[in-house]
C-alpha cells in the first residue's frame, strides 16, 4: 500500500549548516495497516511524514502508493500533495480559529473544488458522527476543548476518504484520562474505516496498545520494525531494548561466533549466562544482555535448573496495585525485577537467589553498532 524506500531528507539552516533530519529510511506499510513511528523528540518522524505527504521534498529515496510512484528522485517524480489522496493531522491540529467546525471540516473539500454543496453538506456531516461531534457544525473553532480540537482535525482529515491517513503525534496534547479513552476511540474508527494509518508518536506504551507494526526510529534512521509485543520482547540493539520500556542491561562478551536466531552463553560479570540470540555476531563482540525486570524469577530453595541462577541482596522494593518493583544488588550489578505480590507481602529472604530465563535474556548490539533489522520473529 505505502513503500517508503531510502529517504533522505536534509535541512539546510542559515545557508550554512545541513541537518540529516532522516538518513536512509525504508519500510512499507500493508493496506488497513495501523503502523506507527515511534522515537525520541527530533529523530525525524515528523519530516519522514511531511515526505510522505508531499509536505517536503526529500534528497533522495522513493515513494509509492497504491502502487503508483508519488516519488522518485532518480526520476525526478514529485506528486503535489493534493494528488496524493492523503488525510494529515498536524501534530499542532491546525485548524482554523477564525472557521466554525463545519468549515473547518468542509475545509479540504471545497479547495478540491469537485463537489456541490449539498454533497458537501452530507460529506462533512458524516465525518462529524464518525468522530462524535454530530450537532457541534456551528461552534466557532476557539470555543473547542482540547480533546473537540482534535477531533476536528481528525474529521478534516477524513473526509475526503483518504487512502492513507498520517497522525503525527495526535493525542499529544491531552491530558492523560482524555488521551487513554481518545486511544481507544481511534484505534475503533482506524479499524471500522479499515484504513491504513501511519501514526507518530514518541510515547512507547501509546504504540504497544495501538499499532499493528511499529518501526522504532533514533537519529533519522530505523532501527527495527516490527510488531509491538516482539520489538518489545527482542530488540536488536541497546537503544530498541532501551526505549520500549524499563530494562536490565548486562555487559558481556562472546567466547565463538553466532550466525543467526540461537541460544548460546555469555561471559558475563555475572558468569556465563544462556542467552537467546536474534542475529549473527562474531567472535569476541562486547554485547550486551538485555533482560527485562519481569523476566527475573525468585529462585525456588528447591530449583534444580542450574543455569542463569545468581544471587544477591534486595536494596530496595515497593509495590503498587498487585506488582512489586525491586532493586537488587548482584555481585556489584543493580538488577531491577518486577513481580506479582499479594499486597505488600513482599519476598523477605534475604540474600535472594534469582533466575534469569534464558530464553528472555536477550542479546543486543551496543549502540556504537547501530544497525537496523526486521525483528527477526516477523522474518
Ligand atoms: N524546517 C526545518 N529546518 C531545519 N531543521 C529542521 C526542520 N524541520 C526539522 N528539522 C530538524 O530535523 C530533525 C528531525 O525533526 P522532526 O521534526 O522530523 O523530528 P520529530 O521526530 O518529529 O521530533 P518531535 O517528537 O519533537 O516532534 C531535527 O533535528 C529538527 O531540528
Ligand atoms: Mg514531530
């Protein structure tokens, strides 16, 4: 449905200085698709958008949709925006102040020029019930709250029935009650619209809970795409095992060579550890280990595996609703772990012996290595 190939995009600032706003960037989206781009501020989802849109005109790369090239720098193709069938939200919304809602909705329509104003009418009035603001067509855009803004922009941007539909950073500026329930309601819409949305966000929990892929970007480059739960569970590198959520990271190095998808032991400050491999890395690479905090068990007196068992002291606990967090001293290693706890009736053993599920324990580049891979449970 949507093929962006080797996007290059650079500003120039004051004449002089050239900023690398994306570097290289590729992947594709499948019709009805929720994909989302997700990074840190500045790692350039906005800009990979506004290309796609048309917004700007990258150095280099290419991009289709529904099969049909919109451009190609080698080729010198550049489809204007308007052609594109394409419905943006802004990250800022941007809707008129000085329209009322229906104009502001009606907004595109009329500059497409294609339709009379009884279609108009019905056009902007379905648009309005889909994102629930049926009977507001009259309300002056400034007399809107935060969350009615933003449905105005979604209505606008719907309207003309895009093939495509962009979101950069839509719920960004809510507060967290509206923003979790508005989550919600677009992800219904995306799906009963079956339309294939390209969604930017910089929250990683916003992406986990909507998206169908995700493609986690840092400093105008993709570093892995894939689907939520296996970016989450097997990233490739330190920065993907990093930004999904909270993380242990584990120092070690590789005594033979790996060539792809194993489980293989690490040296490692904490001894060997069996850790579970996504990719191929030679022989005496510094990786690290990435082992989330749910992913460490208390080790039963009686655990007969001997394998990835350590022991340390509890430094620190607390628990909240049902989980308890702790922080545990290893050989001179901080480990977090997280588990279930039956109010606070935390683990009170102490020193506490831990079982780090090697299948869990995942190996990842550090990132001086940064590289980019599909996550390899989507190959
Ligand atoms: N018009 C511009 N002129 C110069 N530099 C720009 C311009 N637009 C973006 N940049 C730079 O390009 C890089 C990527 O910016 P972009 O807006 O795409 O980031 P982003 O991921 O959307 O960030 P945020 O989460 O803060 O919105 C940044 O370093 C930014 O300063
Ligand atoms: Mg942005």
């Amino acid at each position: 449905m949507l093929e962006v190939q080797k996007l290059v995009k650079q500003f120039t600032v004051r004449g002089a200085v050239s900023v690398n706003a994306i570097n290289d960037v590729s992947f594709s989206v499948n019709a009805g698709e929720f994909f989302t781009l997700l990074g840190p501020s500045g790692c350039g989802k906005t800009t990979t958008l506004r290309c796609v849109a048309g917004l700007e005109r990258p150095q280099a790369g290419k991009i289709s949709l529904r099969s049909n090239i919109v451009f190609d720098s080698a080729n010198r193709i550049y489809v204007v925006p308007n052609h594109r069938n394409i419905g943006m939200v802004f990250q800022s919304y941007a809707i008129w102040p000085h329209l009322n809602v229906f104009n502001n909705v009606a907004f595109p329509l009329r500059a497409a020029g294609r339709w009379d104003a009884k279609t108009i009418a019905s056009k902007v009035a379905w648009a309005l019930e889909l994102v629930g603001l049926a009977g507001f067509s009259e309300r002056p855009a400034t007399q809107l709250s935060g969350g009615q803004q933003q449905r105005v922009a979604l209505a606008r941007a719907l309207v003309k029935e895009p093939d495509l539909l962009l979101l950069d950073e839509p719920l960004s500026n809510l507060d967290a009650k509206l923003r979790e329930r508005m989550r919600s309601e677009l992800k219904r819409l995306q799906r009963e619209l079956g339309i294939t949305t390209v969604y930017v966000t910089h929250d990683q929990v916003e992406s986990i809970h909507m998206s169908d892929r995700i493609a986690v970007m840092n400093r105008g480059r993709v570093l892995q795409i894939g689907k939520p739960y296996d970016v989450y569970e097997r990233p490739t590198s330190q920065f993907v095992a990093d930004f999904m959520g909270t993380t242990n990271l584990i120092n070690g190095v590789l005594r033979k060579a790996v060539n792809g998808p194993t489980v293989e032991f690490v040296d490692t400050k904490l001894g060997l550890l069996q850790c579970s491999f996504s990719c191929a890395f030679s022989e005496g690479a510094t990786v690290l280990i990435s082992v989330r905090p749910e992913n460490i068990k208390f080790a039963p007196e009686n655990e007969s595996a001997s394998v990835n068992i350590v022991a340390g002291r509890i430094k620190e606990r607390s628990a909240w609703q049902g989980m308890a967090d702790y922080a545990i001293d290893v050989g001179g290693i901080e480990l977090r772990m997280r588990a279930a706890v039956n109010g606070n009736a935390f683990a009170s053993i102490d020193p506490v012996r831990l079982h780090l599920i090697p299948d869990k324990c995942v190996v990842v580049s550090t990132d001086k290595g940064e590289r980019s891979y599909e996550s390899a449970a989507t190959l």
